[in-house]
C-alpha cells in the first residue's frame, strides 16, 4: 500500500487546494454604497435645484415699486425762534380789603361788572365817626366866631393877641378834628382803587370784618404781563424791544403779540436761568392772569439753511435719517428710483419744516409719506398726489 492510497483511506488527497470565499457579502456592500451615493448625490442636487429655482422664482417676481410722496431739500432762511414756557400775570390785579374794623351795611357793587377808578364798593358802619365829625364841625364854627371876634377887638386895641392866637389855635383845632373824622369815615367806605373787573363778591351785609379781610378782587384786563424764563445760553439774545408771540390752551390757532419789556438783570443761582417778563395788550379781554402760555421770542435771522418736511425725518434712538430717493440702472438699461436710509443731523423744527444740519443737499429728493414702509434700497415710485398739510396745532380729542 502506497502513500497515496493510504492518504485516500483517510478521505483526503495531500495536493488537495483550499475552498474560495464566498462573493456574495462583497456584491452586497457595493450594491449598499452605490444606493447611498446615489442617494446623497440626488439628495445635493436637489438643493441645489431648489436653490437655483428659488432664486430664480425671486429674481422674475419682484414686488412692485411702492407707492410715496416726495419732497425736496430747499434752502431757505428759518425763522430764528426761542420758544419757552410761563405764565399770565395781570399789571394791575388786587383783593379789596378795608383798612379798618367794621359791620358791612351795604354792598354797592354787582360782582364781576366793570367799575371805574374811585367806585364805592362797600360801606361799614360809620355813624361814629358821623357824630364826631358834625361835633368837630359845631367847634369849628364857633372857634371861628371866636377867632374874628378877638381879631376885631384887637385891631380897636380892645384886646390883646394872646386871645387872638388862643382861638387861632383852637379854630386850628377844630379843622384837625374834622379832618381825622373825614378820614376815618372815608376808610369805612371802600372804594375801587383802580379801574377792572370785579370778581366773586367775598363777604355780605352785616358782616363784621377786621382790616385786611378780602371783600373782592379786582383786575384790570387790558394789559398783562407774560412770565417765563430762559436758559443762561440764550440770555445774551435777549433785548428789551423784542417781538414775543403767545400761544394759550384755551384758543388754539391764535397767536398774542407782545414785547419784552422786562429782563432780570441777575441769572438764578438754583437754576441758572433768567426771569424775562413781555407785555401785551388785551383789547378783546381774553386772555386771563395765571393761564399757561408758550412764548416764542423772535430773534434776528440766521443765514439760509437746508429744511425738509417734518414728516420726512424718521425719529429714532439710533439718530434721525430720511430716506433719499436716488435713480439706479438695471442691467436691462431701465432706470428706477430707490430709497436709501441716510442718516442726518437735525435742528430747529419751525412751520412744518426741519432744519437739517447735515446728511443733505439743495436738490435732493426725500420721501415725506410713506417711508414706514420702507427699507433701505426699496423700489420706490412717486405718488402724483400732494402730500398732506401739517396742521398748526395738533387736531384735540
């Protein structure tokens, strides 16, 4: 028996090779990776096909120009104004008072008529004073007698001086009591001391009143006075003779016409500022002590300066801009207009207007309505229909 033959007894030849691996685990991963390729790639190229669509949906669907109405930056010389607040005060404004103790007999005025100078107003009880005065009235007349009587004796040398200057003096006397009498009676009739208006009636008929007490007040209308003060900056503008224009709550749209006629001439320590005082005339009466006014001082003008509507300025905690309105060409060759947010530096705002500082120039167009709906860069197109009037006062509700 051979090698080989005992080699197969054992089941298995010597030169016999080794069993190849499988290949079906291999063909599943590359089937598995080419479903994921394919896979991610569509998944790319759909984005990007969304993308370009997207941009491309936006690029042929532009939002029409929106609609606002423009203005131009003018140059123009602004009305140099100092505004600031106060008060009404009356020139000639009183509480009546008796200057004596007395009983209110009589009230001889209607309240609030007009009463001139000298009026008698009220009357207290004088019947005291009455018979004191007739007494001093009966002394006079017999000092008087006397008081001849020793001059004519003394002329005939019948009397000596002495007599005459002894009823001199009590003639004298007499003259005094009837003064002091008129008087005291005259104090317990209260009179008007200037010419006004009377107000509420204080006090009625049996009344007793001690001095000081106030019977009614009395005001004269037809010319006030206008308080208010100013910062120490805008004192050195300021001169006796200046137009004033007042505006009060209770008549709006009107505009009071005065002078400055008063300026303190010490700045106050507490608040650095200085007390100036207007006059103005009231020929209608309207106008009453104590209202609230605003005062504009009108100073000499300034040199010409850039002013856009009020409406155009945008208010905001980052600054004041507007928005300018510039021409742009399109690759198609097509001029359109946009607003581009500029950012400017205001100053006074006077009619209406705002005076720009900075951020402008004569000639350029800016949105005055509209420009809420805005952003910078938007197509805008003009509106043919004039922009709204700014009122002069705020519209009241």
């Amino acid at each position: 028996m051979n090698i080989v033959a005992e080699h197969k007894i054992s089941g298995e030849p010597i030169d016999s090779k080794a069993p190849k691996r499988p290949v079906r685990p291999v063909l599943w991963f590359i089937i598995v990776g080419t479903l994921l390729a394919a896979l991610v790639g569509g998944l790319v190229w759909f984005n990007y096909f969304r993308g370009q669509m997207i941009k491309q949906f936006f690029a042929n669907n532009k939002p029409p120009p929106t609609l606002v109405s423009a203005a131009e930056a003018k140059s123009e010389v602004v009305p140099n104004l100092l505004t600031a607040v106060g008060g009404l005060a009356a020139v000639h404004q009183v509480d009546v008072t008796a200057d004596v103790n007395g009983r209110v007999t009589e009230i001889k005025f209607e309240p609030g008529t007009h009463v001139e100078a000298g009026t008698p107003l009220v009357q207290l009880f004088d019947a005291p004073d009455q018979g004191d005065l007739a007494n001093y009235k009966a002394q006079a007349t017999v000092a008087q007698l006397s008081l001849d009587r020793a001059k004519q004796l003394a002329s005939r040398q019948f009397g000596p001086q002495a007599t005459v200057d002894s009823a001199q003096a009590a003639y004298d006397q007499a003259l005094a009591g009837i003064a002091k009498t008129e008087a005291l009676i005259s104090q317990k009739l209260v009179r008007a001391p200037f010419s006004g208006d009377l107000g509420v009636r204080k006090v009625e008929v049996g009344q007793y009143l001690t001095a000081g007490t106030a019977i009614v007040s009395l005001t004269d209308l037809s010319q006030l006075w206008a308080n208010f003060t100013v910062t120490e900056k805008d004192s050195a503008s300021l001169k006796v003779g200046q137009s004033v224009r007042l505006k009060v709550d209770a008549y709006p749209g009107r505009t009071f016409d005065g002078k400055i006629t008063t300026i303190e001439p010490q700045i106050a320590a507490d608040t650095r500022n200085i007390r100036v005082q207007a006059t103005i005339a009231n020929p209608e009466k309207i106008l009453k002590p104590g209202m609230f006014v605003t005062t504009t001082v009108v100073l000499p003008d300034k040199p010409a300066v850039i002013t856009v509507p009020e409406t155009a300025v945008d208010y905001t905690l980052y600054g004041d801009s507007v928005f300018v309105i510039t021409e742009k060409q399109g690759e198609d060759g097509k001029t359109s207009l946009n607003a581009v947010r500029t950012f400017v530096q205001t100053g006074n705002r006077v009619n209406g207007r705002v005076e720009i500082i900075k951020g402008l120039k004569v000639g350029d167009k800016v949105v005055a309505v509209g420009q809420l709906k805005l952003q910078s860069g938007a197509a805008v197109a003009i509106s043919t229909d004039p922009a709204p009037q700014i009122p002069a006062q705020p519209p009241r509700y």
